[in-house]
C-alpha cells in the first residue's frame, strides 16, 4: 500500500475532525462574543457559527433575566438599630459586548455593588421605614444599583428586600410600644364614645322636655320592656310634676311646726323669766 492511499483518508478524517471543532451553536436567549488572534469580532448568534480552532476565542453571555440572591448584610440604621437585611436584585444583560469588555465578571461585580447599595441605602432610614416603608427603599435601590451596572451593560429590573432581622430586646420594646398605642387608642375611642353619647342625651332630653307627653309615652314602653322579662319586680315612675306639690306641702308643714315649737320655747323662757322674784 503507496503512502498517499494511507494519508488521502487521514487527511480526510483530519479536515471531518477540524470541521466538527469550528462549528458552535449559539442558543436563541444567548449571544457569542468573539475574539480572534485577541481582537473583538462583535456579538454573534442566534445559530450555528464557525470559528477557527487555535485562533478565535468565544465568550458565551446569557440573555436571560439572572435572579441574585443578596446575603444578609448587618447594617446600622439612622435610629441606631443594628438590623440584618437581605434582598433578591434581578438583572439582565443589554449590551453583550459591554458586559465582556467593561467588567470582568458582570454578575459578581453586580452582586458586589448591589451589598454595598444595600448597606448605604438601609444606613439612610430609620427602622420604622425599614419595616413599613420598603417600597421607597426598594425604588431607591434600584435607581442607584442600575446607574452603577448600566456602563457595564447591565440592565437592573428588580431589587427587593426580603427579610429584616433585629435583635430580640427591640422585639420586645416594640411590642410593649404597639400595646402601649392600642391602649391609648381604646381610651381615646371610648372618651370619644363618652362625648357623643351626652350629646346625643342632651339633645333626646331638650326633645322630650319640648312635649310633656312624650315623657309618659316613655314611661310606658319602659314598663312595657321591663313586663317582657316575666319577672316580679314591678316599677312605677312617678313624674316629677306629681310629686313635686306634695313635697312642696310637706315642706311648708314642717316649717310651720318647727316655727309653732320655737315659738312654744320662746314663750315658756319668757314667762319663768318674768316668774322670778
């Protein structure tokens, strides 16, 4: 067998082997960043790409939205409460080629700046905000991490905080202070329910002062919801203009016996005063 029968097939099988070396597939949500001999060939992709094995370099860069969890950060807010927050940032790439050349590793330099963000931005507010106010917190977040990523490429859609710890002794002064409050606000709500129910009092009696006989119509359905309960005690009411005379009387017969007995007592001191020798 002459040598060139032997190397017509290993040349064959060279040329199949370099062939199936240079050919990528680049996925739909992916594009390639190619360098060759170390200059930028630009973004590639979606599809099938031929690259020359030993001079071109490729860098794949995924598309998709990347959901980076934020360890918890311990941060001191502006009322001095030391706190342990951490949040979710989710990101995307815009711009491949900025995300290769700009930075070297797009999602670790945006989980870096996103933990400092964090922690400046949580220093900024009190606790109070902290807890019941997250939504500023999260708008203020986002701004400020997407305009540190966006020279990288870097899109920021979404920052959320997650979960904030604070030590238990705080636990406990908040909970006696938000007992505190709602005890302030149920006397609050009854002196007001106090108030109103004297007026409305004072309005129903200058009413029924207007009409004597509503008074006894008033009388009555009382008796009336008293005989429901089908108990022995019975009330009667008397109106004040009833017993009003006889007391009148009663008073104007005990003035006069008590000026009928000291006028008796002055008479008998007088007459043993003249009586003396």
């Amino acid at each position: 067998m002459s040598p060139t029968v032997v190397l017509i097939p290993l040349a064959i099988l060279a040329l199949i082997g370099l062939l199936i070396a240079s050919v990528r597939i680049v996925r739909e949500y992916e594009r390639a960043v190619v360098f060759r001999l170390g200059r930028l060939r630009g973004p590639l992709g979606p599809g099938i790409l031929f690259l020359l094995p030993g001079l071109d370099k490729l860098v794949r860069v995924d598309l998709r939205v990347v959901t980076l969890t934020i360890p918890p950060q311990e941060v001191i807010t502006r009322d001095n409460v030391t706190a342990r927050v951490n949040a979710v940032v989710m990101f995307r790439v815009t711009d491949a080629v900025l995300s290769v050349m700009a930075v070297e590793n797009h999602a670790v330099a945006t989980s870096q700046i996103a933990q400092t963000t964090l922690r400046s931005v949580v220093g900024r507010a009190e606790l109070d905000t902290l807890l019941a106010h997250r939504s500023d917190l999260n708008e203020d977040l986002t701004t400020s991490i997407a305009q540190q990523t966006k020279p990288w490429g870097v899109e920021v859609q979404v920052v959320e905080i997650k979960d904030v710890e604070i030590p238990e002794i705080m636990q406990r002064a908040m909970a006696r202070e938000a007992e505190a409050e709602r005890e302030r606000r149920a006397k609050v709500i009854s002196a007001h329910g106090e108030l109103q129910a004297s007026e409305e009092l004072r309005d129903a009696a200058l009413t029924l002062s207007e009409c004597p006989a509503s008074l006894q119509l008033r009388y009555l359905q009382t008796l009336l919801e008293l005989g429901a309960d089908q108990n022995s005690t019975i009330v009667f009411p008397l109106p004040m203009d009833i017993v009003g005379p006889f007391l009148a009387a009663y008073s104007d017969q005990q003035s006069t016996a008590q000026r009928g007995l000291i006028h008796d007592i002055t008479n008998h001191a007088t007459a043993g005063t003249s009586g003396r020798p």
